[in-house]
C-alpha cells in the first residue's frame, strides 16, 4: 500500500479565497514615530553636570513642582 495515496504532501496549499482587503487606509502615524528628512538635535554625551542643570531647571519651574506634588500625594493616600 503505497503511503502518499494516505497522506497528502504538507506543503501542499489550498487557495481559502480573495485576500481580505482593508476598508480603510491605516492611520497616519504621529511625527514623532516618522522618521524625518532633518536630523535631531545631537546634545552630545549625558554627563552629572547636565543632569544637575535639568533637575535645576525643572524644580524652578511652578507647574512641574506642583505636578510632582500631586503625584507624591497620590502615591501617598494609595
């Protein structure tokens, strides 16, 4: 009994009908995922005196300090 008249070879593909088509074009994405024609700004190499003059920056600043307190108390009720 010869045994590929049992099993059908695995590789063998069935058309299952029309590809199934979009209705819609997909979403443009935001510009900040497409890549873009200028290149970014390089800030050059993160050091400790950066950081210092950013966290400097942000605590002289009304709304961050008043973000970051709620947050704190968010953390603290939870």
């Amino acid at each position: 009994m010869p045994t590929s008249a049992l099993h059908p070879p695995l590789n063998l593909q069935r058309p299952h009908g029309t590809p199934l088509l979009q209705p819609f074009p997909p979403p443009t994405p935001p510009p900040s995922l497409t890549p873009s024609s200028t290149p970014s700004p390089n800030y050059g190499p993160m050091n400790r005196d950066k950081v210092r003059d950013a966290l400097l920056m942000l605590v002289q600043d009304n709304q961050f300090v008043d973000m970051f307190y709620q947050a704190l108390l968010k953390v603290h009720q939870s």
